[in-house]
C-alpha cells in the first residue's frame, strides 16, 4: 500500500477547505435530498429496523432495485440471484474486482478512470492494462475499441467501463455497446460497467446500459449507486447486478468485508423509491439545467469547455489562457483554489501515466445556482 497517496478528492476538499474556497471539486452535491426520503430512513429507525440486514441487501430494496432495471432497461433480475447490495458503488467495484481477478490477471481500463480501479485491480494481484480514450475532433473522449480489442491478451480478464463518464463526461452510444458485446464475446472476458451516473444523461440521450443488451449482460457485472440518484452520496448505499455464478464471487468477497449495509437507509431508499417511481425520470432534466447554466457562465471566462453528454462534472481547458497555460493540471487547480477561490479537479490523477502537456481541469456542477454563482464570478474575476 506504500505507493498509494491520498486521493485527488479528499486533497482538493481539504485545501478548499484551508482557504475557504467554493468546492467544486470533488463530486457530491451541496443541496439537500428530499425530505421524503430522509424521513423514509427514520421511519425505518422508528420502526426498529436496526440490526443487520442480510448480507446479501434487504429484499424490499432488491425488488425495487429489479423492478427499476427492468422499467428502464427491460432487464430482468432475479432479486436472489442476481443483486447484491454494498456500501456504494465503491465496495461494489472492489468485490468485483476482487471476485474475478487471479494473480497475473489484466484488466483493461480506459483513461482518464476513475481512480478507484487501477489500485483496486492491484489490490487483488491483477494487472490494470490502460487504453486512453481518444479525444476525437469534436472534442469528446471516445472508446478506440480497435485499441481495446489490441490490447487484449490470453491474460485478460475483464474490461471496466464507466458511462456515463467520470471525468469526461462523455457518453456511450448504442454502437460502443455493440462494440464491447463483441469483443467481451470474442476474447471470453467479463465487463465491469460502472454505471453510478446512469441517471445523468442529457439532450435527450438514453443511457447505454449493459443491461440493455442480453448477450452482454450475461457477461456483465452491473455496478451503481443510490449515492449519485438520490443526491446523498455519504449513505454509501450501491449495488452490483450480475449473472448468479459472478454473484455468488461477489458475495464471497462482500460477505468478509462489509457483510451487510446499513438497515433503514436501505429500506429508507426502497420505501421512498416505491412512492415516486418517477423520480430517476426527473433527474436528467434536473441536471441538465445546471448543466446549461454552467457552461453559460463558464464561456465568459476564457477557459475552453469539453462536451458534457452526462454525469454531473464538466470539463475545461485552460490552454488557452496565456498566464496559466505552461502550468500543470495540479498547479492550476491548486491555484484556482488557493488564489481564485474556486476547488477543482485535475485529470492528471486519473491516468496511470498523464499526458503531457494535457491542460484540462474538471468542475462539479451539483450544486445549488447561488454556489454556481458565486463561483463563475471568482472565475470571471479571478482568471
Ligand atoms: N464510480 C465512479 C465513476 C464514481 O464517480 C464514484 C464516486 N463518486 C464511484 C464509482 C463510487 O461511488 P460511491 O460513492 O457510491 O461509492
Ligand atoms: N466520485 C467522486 C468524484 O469523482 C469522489 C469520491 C471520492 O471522494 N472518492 O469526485
């Protein structure tokens, strides 16, 4: 564990932190979750619901977990079979990965990642195999699955995909499933399909769930999280889906690790879920309006936005910017922190080995309009 340093996220909050700077960096929102919803968990208290679930989740959330995948994927889950709940998608990806990885293994990940895979993949003896997305002319960062298929090897074991993406923002489309059911298909490997921002999708886009696709699902394990959907991101309520022999791999791991998530937050989410079933419907629109008004303020202040298709982080250039440009990514968030007022991420974390000369900088938009505000007049001022 030597080589592992602290995470950009927690960096980034507690330097925001320091200087009282309005956090945009790492991702969770600043408003509060329903008020429906919180109440669902405390009535769940108030009811007694205090000890361990079983280990594998309660059944109320897996019902409504299946019966959510199916309205929006048309995939049909078994509630004992296929669905395990964890704490977050976090633990979720770490059972995964754990289950299905034996020493030497590869795993393929795309880059920029999510920083949770590459130590994760290590972890568990494996080898993470990197593919860099490839920034196309419109500037968004797409699967090269020529490249992914290139570097499959007798050695490899899984490919981990996350669309929604983190940091990029961008978004599968139906042809990058095909894609991916193709190759996993072909070279026998499994997939691991983060897909936590799921209901962050915008102009109208569908989300390209693995789940959509049978022949993919049934190689597929599923990973998502409450945290993201229902804005409370610190209940670390996720879960994993996947065909019974993959689960029951997972439930080895998960039973020794965490073994069981909390009661009433589960049966909190489950019984607020069931009265507002429409809920993930909204959330699109929801954040897309943030969206929009973000890029707007952002387009005043010199810096050079990225396509954002989905998730809640929009990406920027600050090449372009004369006084900042010759800075690395970590200097400059570091400075739009410390001397602007305003956390953000740098990609450079989320590559095995960075990119030189990449000067993109990635901004959280789940927050209230005063915050976003607030931070597009420091950014307007301050660059
Ligand atoms: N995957 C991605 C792509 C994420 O952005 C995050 C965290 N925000 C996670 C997994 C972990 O989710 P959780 O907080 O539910 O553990
Ligand atoms: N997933 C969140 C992000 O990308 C942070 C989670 C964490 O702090 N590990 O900002």
């Amino acid at each position: 564990m030597k080589q592992l340093s602290t995470t950009i996220f927690t960096t980034m909050s507690a330097l925001a932190q320091q200087h009282q700077a309005i956090n945009l960096g790492q991702g969770f929102p600043d408003f509060a979750a329903d008020s429906a919803l919180l109440d669902a968990a405390y009535a769940a208290m108030q009811a007694g619901h205090n000890q361990y679930a079983p280990m594998i989740g309660t059944l109320p959330l897996r019902q409504t977990i299946s019966a959510l995948v199916n309205r929006h994927y048309g995939f049909v889950a078994d509630v004992d079979k296929h669905i395990t709940i964890t704490a977050g998608a976090s633990e979720a990806l770490f059972c995964a990965i754990l289950a299905i990885t034996e020493p030497q293994d590869e795993l393929i990940i795309l880059e920029p990642a999510y920083d949770l895979y590459r130590p994760a993949i290590i972890n568990a003896g494996g080898r993470p195999v990197a593919v860099n997305l490839h920034l196309n002319d419109k500037q968004e960062f797409v699967v090269d699955w020529a490249a992914v298929e290139a570097a499959v090897t007798s050695k490899t074991r899984a490919i981990i995909v996350n669309t929604p993406n983190n940091p990029t923002g961008n978004t599968f489309t139906a042809d990058d499933l095909v894609e991916l059911e193709r190759i996993a298909e072909h070279y026998d490997v499994w997939v691991i399909s983060d897909e936590v921002y799921e209901h962050m999708v915008f102009d109208g886009a569908l989300h390209q769930s693995a789940l959509r696709r049978p022949a993919l699902a049934a190689r597929t394990i599923h990973v998502a999280s409450f945290g993201k959907t229902l804005h409370v991101t610190g209940w670390k309520i996720g879960y994993t889906i996947a065909p019974e022999r993959l689960t029951q791999a997972i439930r080895a791991v998960h039973q020794f690790n965490t073994f069981t998530v909390a009661t009433p937050l589960q049966l909190g989410i489950a019984q607020y879920l069931n009265a507002h079933p429409n809920i993930t419907d909204e959330l699109p629109a929801f954040y897309q309006t943030k969206r929009d008004a973000f890029r707007q303020g952002l387009a005043m202040t010199g810096l050079r936005l990225l396509p954002c298709q989905g998730t809640y982080f929009q990406l920027v250039d600050y090449g372009d910017l004369s006084s900042f440009s010759k800075m690395s990514d970590v200097e400059f968030a570091v400075h739009l922190t410390r001397e602007v007022g305003v956390a953000a991420i740098p990609l450079s974390p989320f590559y095995g080995v960075p990119l030189p000369q990449q000067t993109l900088v990635r901004f959280c938009f789940a927050k209230e309009e005063q915050t976003l505000v607030a931070a597009l007049d420091k950014l307007c001022s301050g660059l």
